[in-house]
C-alpha cells in the first residue's frame, strides 16, 4: 500500500507479484477432466461359473492453487482435506500447488493454470481475472478477516488506549500490502483517522511482537500464537480484534470475507463438483475443531503441524477464525469490496458483477445464499 514505509532493517524475500511466472504451463492439466478409475469383483454363479462385474468410478480432477506455507493458518483446512483423503471420499482428485504468496495464488486462477484458487479476497480483487465475464466467483468461504489483532504495547513511553490514539503513532505490521493493512485502514476510519495520520512501518510477521513487547512500536497487528502470548502476560493491550467472526462484527460494525475458494465465473466446474469441494472442506474443519491437537500434531504431516509447540495454540486460533459453514452473503461480500476499494489501489481494467453474482456457493444447497 502507499501508505506504508518499510523500516531500514526489514527484510523482505517476498517474491514482486506480477513479475515472476507462476509455475510451468499446465492449463490443460489444469482443464476439468474426468479419469476413470475400475474396481472389478467376482462373484460365483449357478454350477460353478464364476462372472465379474466391473464398476467404474468417476473421480473429478481439480487443480487447486491455494496460498502458503501450508501450515498458514488460514488455510489449513483445504491441506488437512487433502492430507486426509476427504477431497477423495467425495469423489475429487485434487492436486494442490501451493503459492508463495496470495498474489501468486490468484494469478494462477486468472492464467487458466488452475480451476480452484484458495486465497485472500484483496489478492484476488489485485491480481486475479480482470474481465466481468471471468469472475472471480466466491464459491466457499473459510475466514471473516486475517487472524490478527492490533494490539498496543504497554511498554511504549504512553501506552495508547484505543484506536483513535494511534494518530502519530508507530503502528507495526508484517510486510507492505499485506490483506491485514485493509482491516487496519478499516478500524481507522471507523475511529476516524485516515491512515496517513499513522506512522506505519513494515518489521516483518515475528518482529511486530518483539517490538510490542520491547515498546519500540507504539502498537501493531500481530498474528497468532504471538496475540494471544502478549495478552494474556499483560505485555500488550488489545485494540481491535480480528480474530473471529464475532470480533470482526465488533470491530468494524459487520462481517466481512477474506480467505476463501474462488473460480472463473466462465470456465467454473459444474456446482456438484463444487459441493463435493465443500463438503471436504467442511469436514476437515469438523475434523480440526473436534479432534484433540496432540493427535492432530502426531498424525498430520510435518509442514502442516509447523512448529509442534506452537500447534496446540495456533488450532486454539482457528477453532476461532474459520467460518463454521462456509458461507459468505452479498452483504458481507459487498462490505469487503467497500473495504478494500477504499482503501487499497485496485486494477483501472478490474470490472466487478453485482455482489448477488459473485457468489455461488452449492455446498450449502442453494446457488446463493440469501442476504441477511
């Protein structure tokens, strides 16, 4: 964003979206396509003959680009759903290409390298089709907002109370034209400021709370563990929460969307196919929330876990964050739109359909869901 310096001692090994492709051609691997897969069987007839009866299932190929690493939070449903075989029990043969970062996600769904891109809304609006008639279409939604909140450090020579005292102030975040800055230039305005009043400075995502907590910042976004260790030792005082639904809601006076599925308004695969994509989705989160992280960590693959003894507090976080159902209503939708138009410098050729047309979301049994 234009509205944020990078401090002198940042490093930065993101990769500069837009110049650097995305991997190697493969939109026709990419294309829905159907394998077939025969399971045969033989049964024992009349005086002994023996027949065999051949039955062909049908597994979808979907090619799903999703951002990473892969034990970002966010995002951890759609790998423990390929981890775990829930993609395959509905009936889909997914293949996973994880993303360096959210632009590179959305790039590969515009390029035609994949069907399904699993990313940030604000990388989307960015980086991904350009064309009314090309989407981006909402099809599953996973997350209100990225799982930070700005907090302030009780460190800092004056303690800042709330939102509205950050004017002149050093506000730390993780990295320049991050989905997170949007929230932070929502809860702003709310308090109203503009956030070129805000001294925003770009440290890196295990920084921000090192500064909080040594007070060389005056307050920052700062992801999970590392919100929820500052708070509950008193090192930090929380601002705006950004971390579930619910604080989302009493931040910013409504929902809004950010991690989500995202097809091609015209080349989208069929909506049976998209529920199945759902239906795996909604079970892995099932499988997250209910099963105890000690089991989760000892059978999960390693990249998924990331580092064990932070596991246990990071699932606590998402239990949280994640959207119980998947859903995502044109109120939402528009709101976030609203949002990141505002504050965020968008494609001129970026041509949007109504909010209504966005959406198509099949896992909840309806083409759209209904306001509310």
């Amino acid at each position: 964003m234009c509205w944020v310096r990078t401090a002198p001692a940042a490093i930065s090994n993101g990769v500069r979206p837009g110049h650097q492709r995305c991997g190697p051609n493969s939109s026709s691997s990419a294309r829905k396509r159907r394998r077939s897969r025969a399971l045969v069987g033989s049964s024992g007839g009349p005086g002994g003959a023996d027949g065999v009866i051949g039955l062909i299932l049908l597994a979808q190929a979907l090619t799903v680009s999703v951002s990473g690493p892969p034990s970002s939070l966010e995002y951890l449903p759609v790998h423990v759903a390929e981890s775990r075989g829930l993609f395959a029990a509905e009936g889909l043969d997914v293949t996973l290409r994880t993303a360096r970062a959210d632009s590179l996600a959305a790039e590969m769904l515009a390029q035609g390298q994949a069907d399904v891109a699993v990313t940030s809304l604000v990388a989307m609006l960015r980086f991904g089709p350009r064309l009314e008639h090309q989407g981006p279409v909402v099809v599953f939604g996973l997350t209100a907002a990225p799982p930070v909140a700005l907090l302030a450090s009780t460190s800092a020579g004056a303690p800042v109370a709330a939102v509205a005292g950050l004017a002149g102030r050093r506000v730390g975040v993780a990295a320049p034209g991050v989905a997170e800055q949007v929230w932070l230039a929502g809860v702003l305005a709310a308090a109203g400021l503009k956030p070129t009043r805000v001294d925003v400075v770009s440290l890196g995502s295990r920084r921000v709370a090192t500064a909080i907590e040594s007070g060389s910042v005056d307050a920052g976004l700062v992801h999970e563990p590392a919100a929820s260790a500052l708070l509950a030792d008193g090192r930090a005082r929380l601002l705006a929460d950004f971390r579930s639904p619910d604080a989302v809601r009493r931040a910013l006076g409504g929902l809004t969307v950010n991690a989500a599925a995202f097809v091609q308004a015209h080349r989208a695969p069929e909506d049976a196919v998209l529920a199945a994509f759902g239906r795996a989705l909604l079970a892995a989160r099932r499988l997250l929330v209910e099963t105890p992280a000690g089991t989760l960590a000892a059978t999960l693959p390693q990249p998924l876990v990331g580092n064990p003894e932070e596991f246990p507090r990071r699932l606590a976080a998402g239990r949280e964050l994640w959207l119980s159902d998947g859903l995502v209503t044109p109120e939402r939708l528009r709101r976030t739109i609203g949002l990141i138009r505002a504050h965020t410098p968008l494609p001129e050729t970026l041509r949007l359909p109504a909010a209504e047309d966005m959406l198509r979301i099949p896992v909840t049994g309806r083409d759209r869901p209904a306001p509310r």
